[in-house]
C-alpha cells in the first residue's frame, strides 16, 4: 500500500492538527504527514490492520523493513524516527500512552558511509595478528623482558574483541568476579549503549584468561570479592602490574592505554595502520552472520537493544557470499 493510499488514524490527524496549531511551516506538516502515512501505510497493510497508536513491535518491523529491504538512507530513517519519537511524546502527553514506544529503538550507529570489506580484519590478517603477539619479533631488549607478563594480557583482550565483539568500553569495565566458572564472563556495560549479558568462553579463551591472571604477581593479583578489574596496568620500569595505592587495588587499565596497546601490536604485526577496536567488533558481526548466526542470538551476544544495528553488517555479509 502506497503511503497516498492510506489514511491517517485519529491520534495521527489531531498531532497534525496541534502543530498547525503552534504554526509550524505547511512544509513542515506537509513531511510530517507523509513520514507518519509511511508508518501506517505499512503497519495497516503487513501488521495490524486498525492499529491506531504505535507499539514497538510494530515499529521495530517497520524500521527493519526500510532499512534492510527499501534501503532507505541513514539521514533518511533518522528523519522518520524523530517524526514518530516527537508523535509519541506528544500521544503520551495527551495521555493516550502510558509511555514512548519509540525511545526503546535503537538506529545503527552509522553515518551515510557504507561498511566495505576494507572495515575488517581478513582471516589472513587475525592470524597474522595472533601470531605477532606470541612472537617477540621488534621488540627492543627491554620489551622483550616484560613479553611473558605483557603477551597473555594483550593477547586474552584482543581475542575479546575479535571473536566475542566486546567494545573497549566492556572490556575497561570488566572485574575479576565478573570471571564465573565454569568459563563465563558476566558484561557490565557502563554506559547503557548495550545491555548487560553473560558470555560463554571457548576452552582455548578460558586457559588464555587464566594464563593472564596465573602470570600476574601474587602481590598486585586481582582479588575475588572486592571490586578488583580484571585487566591491570602495567609498569615498565618495574616490570610488573601496578597496584594503586589511592584505590588499594590493582590499577585498572584505561580505555587510552588499550588503544595504544592495539595500536603497537597491529604495527608489530604489519597491518595497516588506521586500525581499531571497531573494526575489529565490525569483523566479529560480519563472520557470525557469514556463519549463518541467527539475527536473534547475535542481538543477545552483542547486548543490543534491537536488531535494526545489525542491517549494516547483514549487506556486507551477503556481498561477501555473493
């Protein structure tokens, strides 16, 4: 049903008729109408016939279907979700809603610019990565001295990132009870972009995890029961972990340090440069659905609040397998 061919519920009409009404441009009417007839059109016509206020089930499908299958530009479906996000707040003014459908979808976090296979890691360059960090290759006398304390730690984080897509904030806020046997990791995300979830670690990750914390001296060791993070700073000139003495904990390793700690070891391992904790959460989601992971268990893997931030990686997957 074209949106022309549809007409508007009530609740819709008197929206429009209270933003006359506060003298908005005919122009701005004019677009508002069409974005809310686009949503009703399909609702009405692949959904609920007599809906007259938003849910969001509906509004997730809807978003689904002009992402994923009409393709519409970012600028675009962002234009139509904050028509519909104003439309709620103004249906939950009048009462006619107890709360805002619409704040509970969640766009894809990107600009106009496509993801391309220049925004991964091929299987080529993880190996090559991999076999860098164990390696002790231009590393100076002194590095090469701190290498078994400093390899299991990188190492354990970067295998977090490219094969389980945690972003550098999870991992910055990861502590030492958040480590459940048998083989869990319990994600806390401290800024409410993901929710929390629990994670199941393969057989080599486990060992790789206790292999980093078997090497951290007893002294500055993260300890079970109080707060302690799970990954730790490291000194230099000391060659061991740091402990902070204004927390009495282990220091906790910042999210700038694990960027330049990403940093050194993709230029130790010859990959180009530009590289980051991004494109290596963009590969874990491009390889699970070249894998054939269902939408629904990588929504829950990833902590997303809806599937609509997955559209992306999904074309770049199926241009891959074409």
């Amino acid at each position: 049903m074209h949106p022309n061919e549809c007409s508007l519920p009530k609740p819709a009409n008197k929206y429009l008729d209270a933003l006359a009404a506060k003298g908005r441009k005919t122009s701005t009417i004019k677009r508002y109408r069409y974005d809310l007839l686009d949503y009703y059109s399909y609702v009405h016509e692949h959904i609920q016939p007599d809906e007259q206020l938003p849910t969001y089930e509906s509004l997730s499908k809807f978003f689904t279907e002009i992402i994923g299958k009409r393709n519409y530009k970012y600028k675009t479906y962002k234009r139509i979700h904050t028509v519909l996000l104003r439309y709620g707040a103004y249906l939950c003014e009048m009462r006619l809603q107890s709360v805002n459908p619409v704040e509970e979808i969640t766009l894809p976090e990107v600009d106009d610019d496509e993801l391309s296979e220049e925004d991964l890691f091929s299987h080529r360059e993880v190996d090559q990565l991999l076999r860098s960090i164990h390696s002790d290759n231009g590393l100076s006398e002194t590095q090469q001295k701190s290498r078994p304390l400093l390899a299991p730690r990188n190492l354990i984080m970067i295998r977090l990132l490219l094969f389980y897509g945690l972003r550098l904030q999870e991992l910055y806020g990861l502590q030492i009870d958040d480590w459940q046997r048998p083989g869990r990791l319990h994600v806390k995300p401290l800024d409410g972009e993901v929710l929390p979830r629990t994670i199941s670690l393969s057989q080599a990750d486990r060992t790789y995890l206790r292999d980093y914390l078997d090497v951290i001296p007893t002294p500055v060791q993260p300890v079970l029961g109080n707060e302690h993070p799970l990954f730790i700073s490291f000194d230099y000139q000391r060659q061991t972990y740091r402990w902070s003495y204004e927390e009495d904990m282990p220091k906790r390793l910042t999210i700038v340090a694990m960027q330049k700690m990403i940093r050194e070891e993709l230029k130790r391992a010859g990959l180009p440069l530009g590289r980051s904790a991004q494109h290596m959460r963009h590969t874990f989601i491009v390889r699970s659905l070249e894998n054939d992971e269902p939408l629904s268990s990588l929504q829950q893997k990833l902590g997303l609040h809806s599937p609509l931030v997955l559209q992306r990686y999904e074309q770049l997957a199926l241009k891959d397998e074409s």
